[in-house]
C-alpha cells in the first residue's frame, strides 16, 4: 500500500485511541458485535429502504441497530470498541470506526451521485477491512448535494454479509 495514498494515521493518533478503547468497558457491550449504523433521523443522504434492509439483516444475523447521536461519547466508546463488522450509511456515525476492533470489518453504504473516501482512508490507515457498495439515487438537489434520497440493492448488502459471516 502507498503511504502517499493512504497515509497511516500517526503512532500517537493510534495509542490515543487505543487507550480509550482499552478504558472502556468491553463487558457492557457484547451485544453490539455488528452494528447497523442507523441515519433514520437524518434527512440528508437519506437511505429510504433502511427499514427494509435492516429487517433483512436482523433477520438472519444478530444485529444491532445504532444510532451514536442516541449515546454519549463514552458510551459510543464502549459500544464501538468491541465491534467486528459496522455496516451502514455514509456519514458522522463511522467516525466511531476508531474504536472497533482492529480485525473489524466497514461496509460503507453510498449514492451513486455521492461518493466520500474520507472514511475508507481511515479505515485502510488504521487497518480495518473496508468494503462499500453503492445504492441508485432517487431523488438528488443540486445546490445541495447533501439532500438526496437513495436506496441500496439488499441482496447485493446480504451477499457482502454472506461473505463476512460465511
């Protein structure tokens, strides 16, 4: 991997990190292994099969539905430090990767007409395994490239699952 490319986040970025995940309480959060990160009270970027496609996942594996505005940063601490595969929309909630597990898994839901690789550099510069899939575009303002509503393809999201969970 390029460095130039993917630069990796600092030694001192990483133990900063690592000792507030280390300061959490792991004991508190086994329920939250795999997360769906959720951005129903968001408007922008909106996922209008969200509903749908966390119906479908929880149907089949045990996930939790997340949404990190609902916690307090300790709390989101706690919750993200031990988590093995995060899956949702593109947005603020995936900051919390920071926490997760260094063998964690990111999928990344995107529109097509929106596309941000500020978290995959992240991901790949602390190491994670980063996956996306891109959804259609429904709706799309062109002075706001924020207020679009899009949907995602759930049998290409359970596919990537299948792969994750074997």
């Amino acid at each position: 991997m390029d460095d130039w490319l993917y630069p990796r986040l600092s030694l001192r970025l990483i133990d900063f990190y690592d000792e507030l995940t280390a300061e959490s309480n792991k004991a508190t959060n086994d329920a939250f292994h795999y997360i769906f990160l959720s951005r129903k009270k968001n408007r922008r970027r909106e996922l209008v099969n969200e509903k749908a496609l966390i119906f479908a996942i929880q149907e089949r594996w045990n996930f939790s539905v997340v949404d990190p505005g609902d916690y307090s940063y300790e709390d989101q601490i706690n919750i993200f430090s031990n988590c093995r595969l995060m899956i949702g929309s593109h947005g603020a909630g995936f900051t919390n990767l920071l926490f997760a597990e260094p063998t964690a898994t990111i999928i990344e839901l995107f529109p097509d007409k929106y596309l941000n690789v500020g978290l995959q550099r992240i991901a790949i510069a602390k190491g994670l395994d980063y996956h996306y899939i891109v959804g259609d575009t429904l709706r799309y303002n062109a002075k706001n490239a924020h207020l679009l509503k899009y949907t995602i393809n759930i049998d290409k999201v359970l596919e990537k699952l299948e792969f994750f969970f074997g």
